[in-house]
C-alpha cells in the first residue's frame, strides 16, 4: 500500500461496544440534553498504526510505503471502490482526516469510571461473527429479525420566521399540488396525508397528525395505515423538527417498516421516497414553490389519536 500523509494523522479510535454504552448512558438523563461529548479509545495512534495493528491481530504484516502528499481523491476513490461507500459520502470524511481526532473531554467514561477496550481487542471483536459479537457486546445471541425498520432524513431550509408549524402547512399543501404517474397524494386540510393508486381505490400509505400543544419545534403525523406498510413494534412517524434560530428543519420518516421484501423495498420503494423528500427539499431551498411566511396563520385543533 501507499500510504498518504492523512495516514501520520492522530486519531483515538474507540470500540463500538464502548460507543453504545456511552449513548445508553446519555439516554433520559437531562443534565445531558443539548451538550457535547467525546468518546475516545484508551490508546493514540496514526491510521498507520491501526492499520500495522489490525494486520497484527489478523496474523498478517503491512508492507506498505508513505508518500508526502494527501491525495484526496485518490484516497476518496479507493475507500468508495473497496467499502461500496458513495464518494460524496466518504470524500468529507477523507479531507478530514488531516486534522487530529482526539478526545479532549471524556465526562462520561471518567464519571462511570469503566475500562475502555485496548485496540487490539476491539479488532478482534470486530473479526467475531455476528451472533459471537452480539454476545459480546452484551445483546442476546438470537439473531436480528429478518424485518427492517426504516429511518430516513431530509434537511430543509426555513425562512425567518418560520417554524415547524408553517412547514407541516407548506408540505400538506406541496404534496396535494403534485402530479405523479399511477400515485396521487391527498391531504385533508391539515391532518392527514393519504397515499394512493390512481383513483383512490387502493391506499398504500395514510399519515394521521398527532395533537399537540406546542407545534412550532415538532409536527408528527403517525403511520396508521396502508398497503405498503407493516405495523411494527414502534410507532412509525414522519416527523418535522424545526431549529428556527438556525434557518433549517428536519423531515424524517422513523421506524417505517416497509411490507415488501427488502430487495424489492430498496429497488422500488426507497426510490420514491427519497425521490419526493428531495423535491420538496428544493422547493423549499428555493421558496418558490412553498409559499411565503404568512403574518397570522393560526393552526386549528387537531383532533388525532396519540
């Protein structure tokens, strides 16, 4: 291998099983919302001493030669061709990678006071089949369930002004001005989002608002119904959260358990989702095609199951 400068970059790489207990830490505890936390490994090292090291656990010796440039695209074209990443994904990753990636204050491993895995040991763990590395972290050895819950985010720009309120408006009226081949959507004012073949004779897919008493930071229109989903274990929702002071909102679709075959899903399906959450996004970056702030626009109770 040739290795790049990024490669003499210091890192602190930390065992996934030591990231999942750091989250489940956070989880519910309120003195920790809105702040930020470092989860480091025990060790320091360059990329190049990981990768000298993981080919140590693997019984294997690195040969491999540095060169004094960083080669961007190079390094971006090679990591998409042997991970199957999307270059748009791993290229911010790879420019990156020329600053140190240290963890400064780690809070919430010194307050547990719990070991964190050596690096060695977390390749290992790593190299385990799936159910062994299940057991290992500390999950029940079954496997996953041959379902998949689906989660997808679409950032959106806000005009000032705006909250999550006026964006759930501007989506219900977007969605019912659309045209699209065999699939109509239609929006009763604004508490429900119907999906349906052409003449309404089959629904594929129907979202019912959910009453709340504070809609300028969160919309939710549950999942109740239609052909296309499977009811899960969660409640599946496509929700709008809005951060006003900085001119953008989240619309995401959460725990959405498709009811085709997963190849089927990815091949057909995921298409159209992410097809129409992209064009609303640019509507909405252009603010052409949603609409202006308006000075007075009450939202009416709602009447929606929790």
């Amino acid at each position: 291998m040739l290795l790049p400068a990024w490669t003499r970059t210091a890192t602190q790489p930390v065992a996934l099983a030591d990231v999942v207990r750091e989250l489940a830490d956070l989880v519910g505890r309120r003195e920790c919302y809105r702040k930020a936390f470092d989860v480091g490994g025990a060790e320091i090292m360059s990329f190049r001493t990981m990768l000298e090291r993981t080919a140590a656990v693997k019984g294997r010796t690195l040969r491999a030669w540095d060169v004094p440039f960083a080669a961007p695209r190079l390094s971006t074209f090679l990591v998409s061709l042997i991970t199957g990443a999307p270059q748009a994904l791993v290229a911010p990753l790879v420019e990156s990678l020329g600053a140190p990636t240290l963890a400064t204050r780690q809070r919430l491993q010194d307050a547990a006071k719990r070991s964190r895995s050596t690096f060695d040991d977390a390749v290992a763990a790593a190299l385990l089949p799936r159910s062994r590395r299940r057991e290992r972290a500390g999950f029940p050895g079954t496997e996953p369930s041959e379902h998949f819950d689906v989660r997808a985010l679409q950032r959106v720009s806000l005009p000032p002004g705006a909250d999550a309120g006026w964006l759930a408006a501007r989506l219900t009226e977007w969605l019912s001005r659309q045209r699209w081949p065999l699939v109509t959507v239609t929006c009763e004012g604004r508490s429900s989002i119907r999906v349906v073949l052409d003449r309404g004779a089959v629904e594929l897919l129907r979202f019912e608002r959910v009453a709340r008493e504070d809609d300028a930071a969160r919309v939710v229109f549950r999942l109740a119904g239609g052909l296309l989903w499977r009811k899960g274990l969660r409640s599946a929702r496509l929700e709008i959260r809005a951060f006003p002071g900085e001119g953008v909102a989240l619309v995401g679709l959460h725990d959405f358990a498709p009811r085709l075959p997963w190849a089927l899903y990815r091949a057909v399906q995921v298409l159209l989702d992410q097809g129409v959450m992209r064009a609303f996004a640019r509507a909405s970056h252009s603010r052409r095609d949603v609409g202006q702030v308006p000075e007075a626009d009450p939202l009416e109770q709602i009447d929606a199951a929790q």
